[in-house]
C-alpha cells in the first residue's frame, strides 16, 4: 500500500489543524499526523465560560 501526498503535517493542535485545511482548500494534498488520543466533539465543552 502506498500513498502520496504533497505536504505531511505532523500533529493537529491550535496551528497544525488550521495548517492543514487551509493547504487542502489551496489543492494540496495533505496528510496530518497525530500521537494524541481520538477525540470527539462530547469531548470539548460547548461553553466558553465552562
């Protein structure tokens, strides 16, 4: 199996994910890796003030 990207972005954090989608709305291809854990949206709270 082989795949073939133009950019790799190593992790999603506040830059990497913003990063990313802004190169795949340019044409890119763009790959993200990430060692953190999966998370959900029930994982994030809704409130800015929580």
């Amino acid at each position: 199996m082989s795949y073939d990207f133009d950019i790799c972005v190593i992790g999603s954090g506040a830059g990497g994910g913003p990063v990313a989608l802004t190169l795949a709305q340019a044409g890119y291809s763009v790959v993200v890796l990430e060692k953190g854990p999966w998370l959900k949206e029930d994982d994030f709270y809704k409130d800015e003030l929580a």
